[in-house]
C-alpha cells in the first residue's frame, strides 16, 4: 500500500471511529511513525509502506481507536513550536496554555528586568518554563513539582533543549518549595478540574493525564487556595502572578488574588474567546 492510500484508510477508520479530528490524527501518525515533516509526507505520498510500517502503523491505528492520545503514541508533543517529551507523571501540554507563556512574556518584556527569576509551578514536562527561557534568553527559571517523574522528564527536556544551565528543578508542593528566594514572575497551570467531573472527560485525558495534574479538589480551586498566598509572598514588590484557569474560574480565582493582597487584578482570554489566565501583581 502507498502511503497516501494508507493514510486516507487511517482518516476513514477514525471517522467511522468517531474520533474529533480524524485527518490530522491520520497525518500526524504516519509522520510519528516515518519521522517526516509535513513536507515529507507530502513528497512522499506515493511511497510504498514496508510490510512492517504497515502492521506498525496498523497497531497504532487500533491504540488510537482505543483512546491513546496521538501524543502518548509517540511520548512527545510540540509546544510553543518546542519538542517536549512526556511522561505518566505530565500532562500532554497543550495549545490553550501557550496564552499562559504568551501572558508571561509579556509581563517579562513591561518589566524591563534585564535578569529575571522566574518560578513554574507544577512545571509537568517543563513546557512553560522551557517556552519562557527561550524567548526570554535572560531568563533563570525554578520549576517546582511534586511528583518525582515529572521533574526526570522536566529535566530531560531541558537538556534538549539547552536550558539545563539557565534552570532549576525543585521537588516540593507548588509555592512550598520556593522559600525564602524572591521572584520577579511566578506562573503555574495547577490542577483545575472540579473532582465530580473528572469521571466524564474525555477518555484521551481521564485515562492517560496523571490525576494528581487534573484534580482541582470539591470546587476547583483547591491548588489556588494552595499556592497564591505562598507565591504572592514569594514575588519582588511590583512583580506578577499568572496562573491558568479553568473557563468559568474568571471569578473565583480573582477572588483568591485579591485575598492574597495582589493587585491590578485582571484575566486574559484565550483565542478562543475564554477566560485563560489570571495575572496579579504585588504590592
């Protein structure tokens, strides 16, 4: 079979599937599998498959159809036009958080900070630290995790990257670990997600993203209450915060800011139209 052929029989079947995106999981496996650009698949669209990159190719199709991410086929997902390597301790990273790195750079850039220290809390596979120090090449960064997998996987994306010498891994609770340093931007994607909705999401993330990364307590708001304070007296005066949220937290996380003493209070929508991210500042 050609792998044009091929790649339109994996389209059909993750349409029958019932699968969201069916075109580009069909793309995106086949170049995973034959490390090929898009460029690549395009010019070698009438290239016979091997009879083993057709049975592999197979497998992955029926791990697809079963719910496995396309990025858990591979272990690996772009961020922030960065390759991140991933783990059962990390969250897949994804496009919604880049608001959050895009916010942070932002902030970095207003400040005028030639040097800055920036904190990641929960930093997962290290993406939005990673993104941070790469567009902010002053930049030294602590990222904070507590589970130990995350921080190897962190670490190893960091070296990759060639951020290892500009950051630093710290295993501990979100804000805990950063004591007794000052920071001049804190950010964190913290766990969001109200705990009685968890058991309906959908099965790429339910049965594949660590919970530890996904459950945000009673109400959601659990890792906020855990880490604004702390953090807040973790920033140099005039300094900010930024966290992700959940779409309908531009309330209630504000709320937990302004209990914090942070002012200049203010939330920042995604392209998509929804409430992302929280920045406050301190005093």
């Amino acid at each position: 079979m050609r792998l044009d052929a091929a790649v339109l029989a994996l389209r059909r079947a993750f349409a029958a599937a019932g699968l969201e995106t069916p075109d580009l999981d069909a793309r995106l496996i086949a170049r995973g599998l034959l490390d090929l650009d898009l460029t690549g698949l395009i010019r070698a669209a009438d290239r016979p498959l091997t009879a083993a990159e057709a049975v592999a190719l197979a497998e992955l199709a029926g791990r697809r159809i079963a719910g496995v991410p396309v990025a858990r086929l591979f272990g690996e997902q772009e961020f922030w036009g960065l390759p991140f390597r991933l783990g059962p301790d990390t969250l897949v990273p994804r496009p919604d958080t880049e608001t959050l790195v895009a916010v942070a750079l932002d902030l970095l850039r207003r400040s005028g900070t030639p040097a800055p220290v920036v904190a990641d809390l929960g930093t997962g596979s290290g993406a939005v630290l990673a993104a941070i120090l790469t567009d902010c090449p002053g930049a030294f960064g602590i990222g904070t995790d507590l589970a130990a997998g995350a921080l190897a996987v962190a670490a190893g994306n960091l070296a990759v990257l060639g951020l290892a010498g500009r950051a630093a891994l710290v295993r501990g609770s979100f804000a805990d670990a950063l004591a007794p340093c000052r920071f001049d931007l804190i950010v964190s994607n913290p766990p969001y997600i109200v705990r009685a909705v968890i058991a309906g999401l959908a099965p790429e993330v339910r049965l594949h993203d660590p919970l530890l990364a996904l459950d945000g307590g009673e109400d959601g708001l659990d890792a906020y209450r855990a880490l604004v304070a702390r953090a807040a007296a973790s920033l140099v005066p005039g300094a900010a915060l930024a966290v992700e949220i959940g779409y309908d937290q531009g309330r209630s996380v504000p709320d937990l800011f302004a209990r914090a003493g942070l002012t200049r209070i203010t939330v920042v929508a995604d392209a998509g139209g929804n409430d992302r991210v929280v920045v406050g500042f301190a005093a």
